[in-house]
C-alpha cells in the first residue's frame, strides 16, 4: 500500500524530501549506530511502553519512522502485530531492512493524515509525530477513527516554555536535519488537542532534561565526543528532576497517554 504523491500538499512533500533524503540515512549511519542514542532512544520507548499494563494484540506505530519501536515493543510483547506508517520511503526501508523478516511487523508508506487502516488498534503510539503534520488536528482525529472503543493512544512531543521554542526556532532554522514548519506545543496545546478529539489524559510524564541532547547524536554531533559512561548518570539526573515540581516543566519532551472516550 503506499500514497499518491499526487494528493499531497506542497508542506507534505516538502517533509517527504527532508525524509527521503537527509533524514533516513542520519538515523540509519549515526542515530541508530551510536551506542548512548541507542541506549537512551530504547529507554525512552520503554519509558513510553510502561504505560500498557497488558500485552495489547494490535499496536499502531503512527509516524514510525525507521520503526525503532518494534525491537522494544517485541522485546516485551511478543505476540503483539506491531503495523507502522510512514510517509516516507526511505525512513520505512530502513526499517524494513532491519526487521522485515520478522513475525506479526507490518509497514505501509501513509499519510498520518489520511490514514487508510481499520479500526481494530488496541494501542496507537505516536512517538515525535505531531509536530511534523500541517494539521495535528487533522492526525488526533484519524488516530481516534483506527482505534478500537476504549483503545489507547501514548504520544509523545517535544513541549515548550518561551524560552524552549526560541531555542527550538534558532535550531529549526540552522540544522538541515529540520524545516521551519516544524512545530513545538505548549503543554496547554497538546491537553486541549486530545481533550477536544475525543480523549481522556491517563497520565503526564515530563521527559528529557540534561541527557536529551545526547540521544540525538544525528542532530548535534558534538555529543559523540562524550564517553558513555558519564552519559548514564545524567540520565539518573533526569529522572529526579522530572519528580521535582516547577522543575520538571522544563523539560524537553513529554509522554502523555489518553484513552478513546467516544
Ligand atoms: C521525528 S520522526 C519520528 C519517527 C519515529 N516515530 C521515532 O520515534 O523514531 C517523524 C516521522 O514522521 C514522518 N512524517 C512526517 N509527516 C508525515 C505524514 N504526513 N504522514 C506520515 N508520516 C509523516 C517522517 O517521515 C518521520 O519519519
């Protein structure tokens, strides 16, 4: 199954083209291949999945880029039917070099916001998704339309203060690992997107203080000079910070998990 090209709108294709060409091949050669992203890239997912209390039967990657989850998710469900969708070819090549061969993984090429999926997910996790898509609202809905009554959605985004999206404008403007349509919420903004579209917040986890840039060895290169071992404790850091209130607003990223209510 995959999308014509054809349909889609000049910022879509636009995402497609930093995909298909910068992108894929930065999470394929560096991201994935450094040995602290790894480790905090899967922490982050785990962290991600601690919400399911039980093996769900079919889990929606929505946005799954190189489907970095699917490792993770099997290594806890083994028996889940993991189905990712991307829109770009490349970034799903990847994953389909990694994992292809494997039992119950599924990849289509689709617009996150013309999803064309049944409506029997369990679970739809959507890890960096939103952010990307012109229309976030246009995303919550086609996710709430493949899930089944009751079902789950864990998303996770970067979330902002002022002084976040400054920072975040200047590095969306100078790494060509980003475009300038790329987006950064407010808390408030991502509470009323799932609120609106049908959804009941579960539970907020603040992610990402000190070591967040670490796992991002793609984007800031600078990082790979750093020796793991004193990456580790950061992470620990982080974690108490996240307890801490006030403090934990600063983070850099955030997990929500919402249930479908109607
Ligand atoms: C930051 S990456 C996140 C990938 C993956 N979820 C992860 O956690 O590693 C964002 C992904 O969204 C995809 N994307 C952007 N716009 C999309 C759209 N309209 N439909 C489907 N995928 C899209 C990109 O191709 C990219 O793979």
């Amino acid at each position: 199954m995959s999308i014509d090209l054809n349909n889609l709108s000049g910022e879509k294709l636009e995402e497609l083209r930093l995909h298909d060409k910068v992108i894929a091949k930065k999470y394929d050669s560096i991201r994935e291949r450094n040995k602290f992203s790894r480790y905090y890239q899967d922490y982050w997912l785990n962290k991600i999945l601690d919400n399911l209390k039980s093996e769900p039967k079919k889990v929606l990657d929505y946005c799954c880029g190189t489907a970095s989850l699917y490792p993770v998710l099997k290594n806890r469900f083994s028996q889940t039917e993991y189905t990712g969708i991307d829109i770009s070819r490349e970034m799903i090549k990847v994953g389909q070099h990694n994992y292809g061969n494997s039992k119950n993984f599924i990849l289509h090429q689709q617009d996150a916001e013309n999803l064309d999926l049944k409506n029997d997910f369990d679970v739809v996790i959507a890890r960096g998704a939103f952010h990307h898509l012109p229309s976030p609202a246009r995303g919550i809905e086609q996710i709430h339309k493949v899930l089944k009554p009751g079902g789950l959605l864990i998303i996770s985004e970067p979330v902002s203060t002022v002084l976040h999206k400054l920072i975040r404008k200047i590095v969306y403007r100078l790494n060509s690992h980003f475009s300038a349509t790329h987006k950064s919420f407010y808390f408030s903004e991502l509470k009323s997107l799932l609120n609106d579209n049908g959804f009941e917040i579960m539970k907020v986890d603040r992610f990402g203080f000190l070591a967040f840039p670490f796992g991002f060895p793609d984007i800031f290169s600078f990082v790979k000079y750093f020796p793991c071992f004193f990456l580790k404790p950061l992470v620990e850091i982080d974690n108490l910070l996240a307890k801490i209130p006030f403090v934990k607003n600063l983070s850099w990223s955030i997990i929500i998990a919402a249930r479908k209510i109607d």
